[in-house]
C-alpha cells in the first residue's frame, strides 16, 4: 500500500488491524473532533471487481442493519487510486480476541457479553442478514460512548458491537449458499462444507462458541465433538452448561430458534445469581470430574504398611493396589467409582482415593497430598484425560510414561493456588491389551514429588 497520511478529512494515526481483503485505520475526523475507523480495500485486491463489490457490500450491510448494536458506518469513499474505503464509528475497547490467552472471565460476565453480542446478531436478524463468521475478534468492546451507559451493558464496557460483514450474506441468499465460510471452532456444520443452505441458527452457533470460549478460555473443537464446559470449569452452573451446549448443537434444528432466544436466556442465568453447581464429590479439582465421592464414604486408614515410609492401600474388590506415602494415608475411600464422570461410559468400576484430608480435596488452597486411581476397560481414557485442565494452576505440560508395568501419558499442573501440584495419568498395561484403562491423579504439596514412587507400586489384577 502506499504512503496516505489523510483520506478525505480524515486523518490516519495508526493501523488497528488487517485482513485477507482490507487494511482498519484509526483515524481523526477533524471537522468533528472525534476518532473514526477507516476501511480501506487491499492493494492486490484493487481490480477484482468481485471482491470490490464484497467490499461495498461490507458497508451497505452494516448501514442497513442501521443498530446501535453494530457497528455504524457514517461515509464511503474512492482513494485517488480508485480503492474504496468506508468509514466507521471507533470501539475504543479493542475486541474480545484482546483479553489475555487462556483467559476465564467471572461467569457472569462472560454470559453478559455474549448475550450482547447476540443482541447485536438479532439485529442483523431483523435486517435480513445472517453474519457467517462470528468470533472474538470481531466483536468490539466500547469503553466510552459519548453518552449514557446501556443499562444492559457489561461492566466497564458502555456497548458491545458486531462488526466485519466480509463474509455477511442476506437471509434469502444465505438458503442457497454453496461456498464454505468462518472461522475454526466457531463455524456450525452447516457452514464447514459447500453446498449446505444456512440460516440464523448458524450464528447461533457462533455465538455460543464465544461465550463457551469466555467461560473457559479455550476455543471449542470440532462440533460434535465439544469438551462439555463443565469439564474445563468445574464450578459452571448446570444450567450454564445447558444452555451453551443447545446453541453448539451440530444438528441446528436442536439450537436455540434464534439469536434472540439464547441471549434472553443467558440474560436470565445472569439475573438469577448464577450458584455454583453444587458438587456431589471431593474431586472437584481436576476439571473433570466428581469421581472421589463415587468410592465411597471416607473412613480412616487402617492397612498395614509395606515399608516403614510407604502405606499399602486396596479397594474393596482387591483389584486395585498401591504404596502411598505414609503422611498422606490419613483417610481411604475405597468402593469404586462411575467412569462417566469422567465422560467414559457409565459403570460402576474399582476405584480408590486416598489422602491426608480427602474432604479438602476440590480445595486447590488448601494443602492436601493423595491419590485417587479408578479403572477403565471402555472408552477412550487418554482423550478423556488430554480434555481435562486446571485454569488455577501453571500447566507444565505432557509426557510419555513407562515402567516395567505401565505405558501412558501424564500431564502435571504446578503452582496451584495452595502452592501444589497435580498430575493426572492415563496408563495402560506395559505388555498386552492396548486398551488404556487406568486413571491415576495425584495431588501433592512440597517440592519431593512421589508420583514415580506411587505409579511404580501400583498393580491391577483382573
């Protein structure tokens, strides 16, 4: 692009951003003192008539959804190369894609802003237009808005603006599209292929894997193959989850009926106090999974020991042994546990916890060591595990395991709110079956780590 310090009465300060067709210019509007947002057409883009016309489209979309809900177009214009541009209203709150890597927001404001966002979606709706490629980076956080705050606005944030119909289509066109579009782990199934017809519910999609993204901070994978949120935060209200899974159905017809529908709802989760999700186990922690509660009421540990540090413990089907430190054999849950906790088909399956304070177990501030072993035999347990993840705690990341009896995986978590740590294996055995079938967590505090020493003794018969 070459050298432009103005275009029109605008004066251009800095870029905002790029894309595969045009360059986001903050820019000074000096007949009216205020900062404005200069689009400009790319370059190499300049002859192709049809990605010209994609690009005047951009513009009267956004002036005909006519929203204070998205994103203003106030001018439109030709470079003296003959590029267009159009100018737009300036967010000055950056965009969602901005918050920190991995970041978790309070539930409350995560469901907020996604509930806006849809606000903004229904608009479109209503002007017969379906947005195709909704994500974090185009919607955009106002700070200040020259006027009142909304009161339906989020804290610190005055409105909350869709942008960037590059990819927009009008609802009657959208039934016959043939093209793919959007963005990875926000495009419904629809929308992943040629030839499928889309409508609104695709945005509904969209939208809700935004919001699952601010609840967890982690993008959601492959639809029909999404990680349940509740998993990744532990303390997500039931009805949370409920109602981000029904927007990412795969099967739109099981969505909720419009953009309108599911940002009522969210707006209802935030009015209602949003409780956590009681939990039924002492396993909170593991992001996972409520699987210590399954084994059975906590009683003090009375095996004997099978080394003068190391306390031998067994579930009640004998299945299951291990050597545990001896200063962490303070109570033993022993009965067994439910494999679907951890999203494996259900079941009732040996199973032990052993810890110093089992009952402080979901407490990562609290200074607790244990372990808790459970078998196995169906479903894909290293998925199950490589899905789990503790947002609270430094993720030193994963490694292949082996000794003489066990092959697998462990991941490891440090500096845990308490100072701890925890890993979390999924082992199969060392010779034989390939199938992975044992599932090992252990929490630990201190700087000597056991998880060698436990996994080393531990066997399961058939």
């Amino acid at each position: 692009m070459q050298s432009v310090e103005r275009i029109g009465r605008y004066r251009l300060e800095r870029r905002l951003g790029s894309g595969a067709f045009g360059t986001v210019w903050l820019a000074r509007d000096d007949g009216l003192e205020a900062p404005v947002a200069v689009k400009v057409l790319a370059d190499n883009w300049s002859h192709r008539m049809d990605v010209r016309e994609r690009f005047l489209s951009e513009a009267r979309m956004l002036r005909r959804a006519g929203s204070d809900r998205v994103v203003q177009v106030y001018d439109i214009g030709e470079l003296p190369d003959g590029r267009p541009y159009f100018v737009m209203e300036y967010a000055d709150g950056g965009t969602l894609a901005e918050l920190p890597a991995g970041a978790v927001l309070p539930v409350s404001e995560a469901l907020r802003l996604t509930a806006l966002a849809a606000r903004g979606a229904a608009a479109l709706h209503a002007a017969g237009i379906v947005h195709r490629d909704i994500k974090p980076s185009n919607i955009l956080l106002c700070a200040s808005a020259g006027g009142a705050r909304r009161p339906d606005a989020a804290d610190g944030v005055s409105r909350v603006l869709l942008a960037d119909l590059g990819l927009a289509k009008s609802l009657a066109q959208a039934s016959g599209l043939t093209q793919a579009a959007g963005s990875a782990g926000y495009r419904p199934p629809e929308q992943a292929e040629a030839g499928a017809g889309i409508d609104a519910r695709a945005d509904v999609y969209s939208l809700g894997a935004v919001g699952y993204h601010l609840v967890t901070g982690t993008v959601p994978g492959e639809p029909g193959r999404v990680v349940r949120p509740d998993r990744l935060r532990p303390d997500l209200p039931a009805a949370v989850r409920r109602a981000l899974m029904r927007a990412l159905a795969p099967d739109r017809r099981r969505r909720w009926p419009d953009a309108e529908s599911f940002a009522q709802e969210l707006e209802r989760l935030v009015a209602s106090g949003l409780r956590p999700r009681r939990r039924r186990t002492a396993l909170a922690l593991t992001g996972a999974v409520a699987v210590v509660a399954a084994v059975g009421v906590t009683v003090p540990l009375m095996h004997g020991t099978s080394s003068a540090a190391d306390v031998r413990v067994t579930d009640t089907t004998g299945r299951v042994v291990a050597d545990v430190p001896g200063g962490w054999a303070g109570q033993l849950r022993d009965s067994g546990w439910d494999p679907r906790s951890l999203g494996l088909p259900p079941g009732h399956e040996p199973g032990l916890a052993v810890a110093d304070r089992l009952t402080k177990w979901q407490d990562l501030g609290a200074d607790v060591n244990g372990v808790f072993v459970g078998l196995s035999e169906h479903g894909d347990l290293t998925a199950a595990v490589n899905a789990l993840t503790h947002p609270a705690c430094h993720y030193d990341g994963s490694n292949g395991y082996t000794n003489p009896h066990w092959r697998g995986r462990l991941r490891s978590w440090s500096g845990c709110p308490g100072g701890g740590a925890v890993t979390e294996a999924a082992l199969a055995p060392a010779h034989g079956s390939a199938q992975t079938r044992v599932y090992v967590q252990i929490r630990q505090n201190g700087r000597a780590s056991a998880t060698d020493r436990v996994l080393d003794s531990l066997r399961v018969s058939k």
